[in-house]
C-alpha cells in the first residue's frame, strides 16, 4: 500500500513540475500572429545582424546602466516572438552571461526606416529571474 501511494505522489510530483516548466518556457512569451512573411523575417534577420555586427571574439559586450557593469555576453539563442510597441518591433534574445554563466534576456528594438527594417537598440529585459519594466508604447518618433 505505500509503494502504491509513493508511485502516485511521484507521478503527480512529476506532472506538476513539467506543467511548471512549460509554462515557465518561452513557449507562452509575447507573439504578435499579425506580424509574418517578410516582415517577421525581416524583424529577425535585422536582429540576427545587428548582434554579429555587435559580437567580438563571440562576446557582445553591453553596459547595463540598471548596475553599472559592463556585460559580456554569449548568444544563445533569438526568440521567434515579435510584438509591436509603439513605433517599435520587439523581440528578445537569450544571452549567457560569461562571468556568473546565468541567463540574460535582452530586448532588441527593430524600426522601419524608409523600407528597411533596423535594430536601434537592445536592453537587459530580464536578469538574475526579475524582469525589467520600460514602456515604448508612450514614445512616438519623430522622423
């Protein structure tokens, strides 16, 4: 009888932590449907880009001004989820910080000028597990 009671508090124990994990995983991470075709690749491979041109010796170096430290950063991988706020497209990336080896997730901010798609920036979205707010939303570009 508690060999019984074990091996259902294990399988629940195990269905519990997977259903945690996926909700937990970029699977559920912000997604505009209305953004595809050239314009979904053309957000990606702007962002794509704009971190080789950005990568040193496969580092991208970026200051955070939130902590006043300059990171160094391993590309792990670009998210497919693209919203848009404000004059902006968003996206994110998983990067690997090089001196404690925890993830950073990192905004890129894509804009279309006169055609063509342009990462302008990127931010620190989410380190060390807590996320950043910021609201492009409220900012309208003059061009």
């Amino acid at each position: 009888m508690k060999l019984n009671f074990s091996i259902k508090a294990t399988s629940i124990l195990f269905v519990m932590s997977m259903l945690i994990n996926i909700l937990s995983s970029n699977t559920f991470a912000a997604d505009d449907p209305s953004i595809k075709g050239e314009l979904r690749n053309g957000i990606q491979a702007s962002m794509d880009d704009y971190v080789k041109r950005n990568t040193i010796n496969g580092i991208y170096a970026h200051y955070d001004p939130v902590t006043g430290k300059l990171l160094n950063l391993k590309l792990d991988y670009l998210h497919s989820g693209i919203v848009k706020q404000g004059d902006f497209y968003v996206s994110c990336a998983d990067m690997i910080d090089q001196e404690t080896g925890k993830k950073v997730d990192m905004d890129f901010f894509v804009r279309n000028n006169f055609g063509t798609l342009v990462t302008v920036q990127a931010i620190v979205h989410e380190a060390n597990g807590k996320k950043r707010k910021y609201h492009l939303e409220k900012i309208k570009i003059k061009n």
